[in-house]
C-alpha cells in the first residue's frame, strides 16, 4: 500500500515538475467562448466592438474609476484606454493578471487601442517577455507590434536641441519648457537612423530609476532600453527601463 | 507632442478633486484687509502657479516677468510652478485649500474660482484693491506702469466677476476659429463667404468626404480624410445654443441644456458623423494634424492654437513629409446669424489667494498688477493667438507694429496666429462666456458629452433618434450630477448634495465623531462638578 502511494506520488511530482518546466510562453492561449484571437482583434473594424482575454502588462493611470492599461498576450498587445475600473479593482492588476475585456475599438493619432471598455479578473497570469524589435526600427513592419513590450538594444543616444539651440541629451516635454516631473523626451539611435523615446511620467515619474536614468544620460552613451511600443503620429516608444549596452 | 491620455485624465482628476475637497471642507481664514503701507523692510515669498501651453517661449516670458519683477521690488521673491493644464492647477488648488496651502496666484478659469470660493475667504475679493489710490490698479506707489481700471478691456474684466464681485484680473483672451484650408474649398467649387455659417460648413464637409470606390478620397487621394473637425466639443455645444437663442444656465446654476434645440443640433452631429464628415478631438485626435496633412477642410479649436495650423505652422505633431501646401484661411466660427456673430471669450485669468498675513497678499496684488504691464501683456501675447487684455497694451506702438507685421515670418509674426489675434480684436464685441456657478464646469463638461456621445454611437452603428436623446439627456445627468446641482440651485443648499454616498457617509461619521467628543466632554465635565 505504501509502495503504490509511494509510485502515485512520484508520478504527481513528476507530472507537476514537467509542467513547471515547460515556459508559460509556449502554451498555447485558450480563449473562452466569444472571445477574439488578436488576429481577428487586428481584423476587426474600427469602432467595432471588441472582446479580448488579455494580461496586464503595466499600468498607466487611474483616475475616477477610469484605468489606462498596457497588455498583451502571447499574440499581441492591447492598449486599453480609460478602461472603467474601481480604485479597488484597479489595485487587483498586477503585472501578468488575466483579464477578459470588453470594448470598442478605435484609432486615436494612429494608436489602435480599445476604449469604453469594462473587465472581469480571470484566472491566469502571464508576464510577456521584451521583444527585440531593435531590427525592425524603421521598417514597415514595426506597426505589427503596436504596444508590444519590446526592447532596443545597442543604441546611441543622440543629441535634441533644446529651445536655445543648444544640443542636448534630453528634454523636459517635447520642446523644453517642463521642469522634473513632467514627460521625458530623447533621441537615441541605430545604424545612424534617429528615433524618439518618452518617458511617460504618468507611467514611469519623477521617483523612478527610469526617470533618473535618462535625465543622466549623455549624448553619445550606448544603451539598451525596456518600454511599451506606443504610437503618436508615428511611433513613440514608452520608455520604463535604461541601462548600459551588455 | 500632445496627448489626449493626460487630457482627460486630468479633467476627470478635477471632477474627483472637486468632490474630495467639497467633502474635506476647509479652516477658514480671516477676511483679507488691505494695509495701509506695503513693508518693504520686510521679505515676502510668494509663489505663483502659471500655466503654459506647452511652449518654451511662455515659460521663458514668465521667467523673464519674474526677475523683472523682483528688480523692481526686491524684498519679494516669487516662486514659479509651471503647468501645462488648466484641470491640473484646479486639482492641485482644490487639495490645497483643505489644509491652507494654496499658491498666492494661480492662473485659473472663472469656473475654477467658484469652486474654490467654497472655502471661507479662499479667494481675496479685488473690488477694494483695484480700486485702491495707493496700491490699486494705476495706483501712486504702484513702482511700475500699471494699467488703471479703466484701461482693462471692460467685458474681460467683467468675466472675472462672480455674483457680482471681481474675484480675478484677466491675464490673456482668446476665442476660437476655423482654420481653413481654403484651397480645398475652391477645389471643390465653393468660395468662401464673408461670414462663414453652419449651413457652408455642413455642406463643403459632406462634398469633401465623397470617395471613390477603393475607399479614397476624391478631394485629398489619401485614405484619410476628415472635413470638419471640431476641437472642444463643450465650446461647439455652448456657441451653438448661444447662436440658437436657446438655453443653456443662468447664474443662479439652473440648468436648462437639455432643451428642444440640443436635441436638433445633437441629431445634425449624427447626421454629418454617419457620412464621415465630422469628427471631434477625443474621436480622432488634434485637428491640426489633420488639417497640415491636407486631411482636414475646417478645423475649429482656440486662437491660442494658432501657431499649430497651416502648412508653414511654426509647431507641429506630425511628421515634415506629411506636410502638404495649401492655402490657410482664418475665420470665426460658423454662425446662425450672421447679422449677431457669437463667439465664446476665454483664455487665462488670474487670482490672488488669501494668506493670514495681508502683507504677503498685497505682495501677491503687486505681482499680479506686473502681469498686466505692457511688458508681459504684449510678450505673452506674441507667443500663441492671444489678445492683450489691456488698452494699454493693445493701442500701444510697439503691439500696433507686431499686428501690421503678419506673414513677415513663419515664427514670431506668423500669419495665421496674427490673423486668429486680428480675429478676435474685430469681434470682442461678440464675445460672450457662461454664467459662472459652483458646478458651472461639469455643466461644460456635460454639454461636449452630448456631442461626444452622440458621434460614437453613431460610428458604433446605434440609431440616434428622440429616444436615444432621450436615454443620453439622462446618463448625462447622472455622470455630471447636473441634477443635484440643479437641486442646489433652487434651494440654494451646498454643492456637497451631488456628493457620493461615501463623502456623505464619511461627512455623517465625522459629524457624529464630533458629537461623541462634545457628549464626552460634557459628561466628564458634570462628573468633576459632582466630584
């Protein structure tokens, strides 16, 4: 008896080690009944509504009863956008959370995202691993991973002319006429070609070691960076990490 | 660049502080008299909340007003904390005031102050200190040119008054326009009228929004394309009804905006929407970008966004290759009547708050009176399309030669903000602002809701018809809480009616505390006695 309870319990460990083993990225998402995949999400008309099981990724903001969410899943990312949300609830979306949203779609200065939406918690977590999009900078491609957690490695920090004239390595809002606590902007580059990055400051403040990073920048630093692959007009990268090129 | 996300957070962060300050309820502080003298042996540190629009020359100019100033009176230094959001400063004022660390001057709105008139003597009423002879406006030891009262254009400053009292000085005016891109409107077989009405705009958008059967379109062969959009929405609603003769509120906050003629303007949004002529900012995003990408025939928002429109525009969002050349007319706002134009009046005013020391109050007088100086008034001025808000300024030699000087540049004298500040210096005479109340800004708020709302539902294929009106005329008022303040208004009770049932309840817990340590203390004052 205690040989078979013995076996039994060696088969439940080893069938629950195998399933530790294997990376959450490579199981396949299941999604419920009446729920998009990401690829019929991207099909699906503007204005259209949109249901979608997502996980929590970063959080942007919270303001009476309203959150802007960055999320994904193993396909895609989802930009959701003054999504109704409790203080409490709100409090419940740690990074990986699973959530099943419902919304509309829309197209706000070329960011797709889904507004108007509300949400249920579901069981299941999931933390997207950065991508690296460094490569695809620049090429047509890039819009396909629309605010996906992504990573650029090996850039250059480029100088930005502040008001005067003067070049800088970053800028406190987009012209220079903020002071700390307010939007971060930097040009950093690859293969000679300049891109534009934020530091989001209601995503990342003035209290963060992003933040800080950024304003110790120097023109010419190699760095790699962290952030959510954000769309203004063309993209505009939300930076959440710096550190030295590896 | 410029995002909606902060936008409307921050309009939401207003509303939520609005309440939590109604629930928090303040010390009041004593009433403000002005002293004889100004002590000049002793030092004053003030600070000063300023709102720019994102533009490096505003900040410089208020840097530049600041050391000036403190030349001139050098036992007062001035702190400046910048803003770049009006519904940020009203949220940061409103959580101050509960424990009576306000700014000494803010840069704020009409609708604001009235909020912040619910604390005891907040705000420094200006009736008495603009008119003092010593340290009035043009008063004798005013130690720089200040303008008098009388040189203050007298609708602006008549917008500052609240029930009758002078509650602020006005810093800038502005209106709106309708940038234009007139080369589209002659493509199209249309000529520009002398006054522009809905009618003309309705009609140009819908020929403008025409494809062709791979979905471009016809005027602009791009993908994108749309003619008519309109910035603030709260303003679009407001002007109309203004227009229209029809209601809106009085200035004893009874509400009437829910009215026959919302409801035919809501449904020729819906009408113009489904076609895809009109869309709105927070549908689309800022017309600018539409409008210097040639995506774009009219596109309405402030004179003091003018240096963001046309095809030469000085700042920009969009990329240069999206650029494309047209022509830039500059016209006010469509009109029903174009023997009555009406257009809104706003742009910054400023207020001075109350300190328990008057010394440091009239320190605060004297650096709002050098905001009005011709050397902030004109600089200021220069940076967006903003009008002076004094004679002084407005007929002196050096902002005559700046106004004659439009197109000589595309940066300081700019032609299309030159002709948006021309603009409003024609037709202040038809310029008009909203009653002001506590709860005058979720009123606002409410009226560009209606228009928002109607133009999604339309997207999302709902009908919009009386019904549909009818459920939004209702969710409306419960978002906004207008029926609580129309409430207040006829029974004249506190604003703090509209609260949530968890301000009140935790209002009912704090008053209850109160009674229980009042009880207490008498009971343990009898049982001394006994003893």
């Amino acid at each position: 008896m205690k040989k078979s309870i013995a076996v039994l319990m060696a088969l439940i460990m080893l069938f629950a080690f195998s399933a530790c083993g294997k990376d959450a990225a490579e199981t396949p998402d299941v999604k419920g009944e009446g729920v998009m995949t990401y690829a019929e999400y991207i099909a699906a008309p503007l204005d259209s509504e949109v249901v979608v099981e997502t996980y929590v990724q970063a959080k942007q903001s919270w303001w009476e009863d309203k959150a802007t969410v960055y999320s994904q899943d193993k396909d895609g990312a989802y930009f959701l956008y003054n999504m109704s949300c409790s203080q409490d609830d709100y409090a419940k979306l740690t990074q990986g959370t699973k959530i099943k949203v419902t919304g509309f779609k829309a197209e706000w200065a070329g960011e797709i995202e889904i507004i108007d939406a509300t949400f249920e918690i579901l069981e299941g977590n999931y933390v997207a691993p950065a991508f690296d999009i460094t490569a695809i900078l620049g090429t047509e491609d890039l819009i396909n991973h629309q605010n996906k957690f992504v990573t650029f490695k090996g850039m250059t920090v480029e100088s930005i002319k502040d008001a005067d004239g003067n070049d800088v390595a970053f800028l406190y809002n987009w012209d220079g006429s903020g002071t700390d606590g307010d939007d971060l902007y930097f040009n950093a580059s690859v293969n000679g070609n300049p891109y534009l990055f934020t530091v989001e400051s209601y995503l990342c403040d003035n209290t963060t070691a992003v933040y800080s990073a950024v304003k110790n920048l120097k023109i010419g630093d190699k760095i790699d960076m962290e952030g959510f692959l954000y769309w203004y007009e063309g993209v505009n990268p939300h930076i959440i990490s710096v550190t030295p090129a590896q | 660049m410029r995002l909606k996300s902060k936008i409307a957070a921050l309009v939401c962060a207003a509303l939520t502080a609005a309440t939590l300050f109604s629930c928090h309820g303040s010390r009041g502080l004593p009433e403000f008299a002005i002293p004889d003298e100004f002590d000049t042996s002793r030092r004053h540190e003030i600070t000063f909340w300023a709102k720019n629009d994102t533009n490096i020359n505003q900040t410089r100019i208020y840097e530049k007003a600041i050391s000036d100033f403190e030349a001139i009176y050098p036992n007062i230094k001035v702190n400046i904390r910048l803003y770049t959001d009006y519904g940020k400063i009203y949220n940061d004022v409103i959580t101050n005031i509960a424990t009576n660390t306000t700014p000494d001057v803010c840069i704020t709105y009409p609708d604001h102050i009235a909020t912040y008139l619910t604390g005891e003597n907040t705000v420094v009423p200006l009736d008495e200190l603009a008119i003092n002879p010593k340290y009035g406006l043009g008063g004798s030891e005013i130690k720089f040119d200040s303008p008098s009262k009388n040189e203050i254009i007298p609708q602006f400053l008549s917008e500052c008054k609240i029930e009758g009292i002078l509650y602020a000085l006005p810093f800038m005016r502005s209106t709106e326009a309708c940038y234009i891109n007139k080369t589209f409107v002659e493509k199209l077989g249309y000529e520009l009228p002398e006054t522009l009405s809905w009618d003309f705009v309705w009609e140009v958008s819908e020929a403008a929004a025409k494809q062709d059967a791979d979905g471009n379109y016809l005027l602009n062969g791009q993908k994108v394309m749309i003619p008519f959009i309109y910035k603030s929405t709260d303003n679009m609603m407001i002007q109309l009804l203004r227009q229209s003769g029809a209601g809106y509120s009085d200035e004893n906050g009874n509400i009437s905006l829910f009215n026959d003629t919302t409801r035919e303007i809501l449904l020729t949004v819906a009408e113009h929407v489904k076609t895809g002529a009109f869309s709105t900012f927070k549908i689309s995003s800022y017309p600018a970008n539409f409008l210097n990408a040639g995506q774009c025939v009219f596109a309405i928002d402030s004179t003091a966004g003018s240096t963001w429109m046309g095809s030469e525009a000085p700042l920009s969002d969009i990329a240069e290759d999206k650029f494309v050349e047209f022509e830039t007319a500059v016209m006010p706002i469509p009109q029903i009547n174009a023997d009555n134009p009406r257009m809104i009046s706003q742009g910054p005013s400023v207020c001075v708050f109350n300190k328990t020391d008057p010394q440091r109050v009239l320190a605060s007088w004297l650096f709002v009176q050098y905001l009005l100086s011709n050397e902030v008034q004109i600089a200021y001025s220069q940076t967006e399309g903003y009008v002076p808000v004094t004679k002084k300024a407005q007929e002196s030699d050096e902002y005559k030669d700046y106004l004659s000087r439009a197109g000589e540049d595309t940066n300081e004298h700019y032609k299309v903000k030159i002709d948006a500040v021309k603009l409003l210096l024609d037709n202040i005479d038809s310029t008009f602002v909203t009653p002001v109340f506590n709860g005058s800004a979720s009123l606002r708020n409410a009226a560009g809701q209606l228009i928002e709302n109607t133009a999604k539902s339309v997207r999302r294929g709902e009908t919009v018809d009386d019904a549909y009106i009818e459920n939004l005329y209702s969710s409306v008022t419960s978002l906004y809480r207008l029926d609580s303040l129309n409430e207040s208004a006829a029974s004249g009770r506190e604003f703090t009616e509209g609260l949530p049932a968890a301000s009140k309840a935790l209002l009912i817990c704090l008053s209850a505390a109160w009674v229980g340590i009042l009880i207490y203390i008498a009971k343990e004052k009898i049982k001394r006695n006994r003893i």
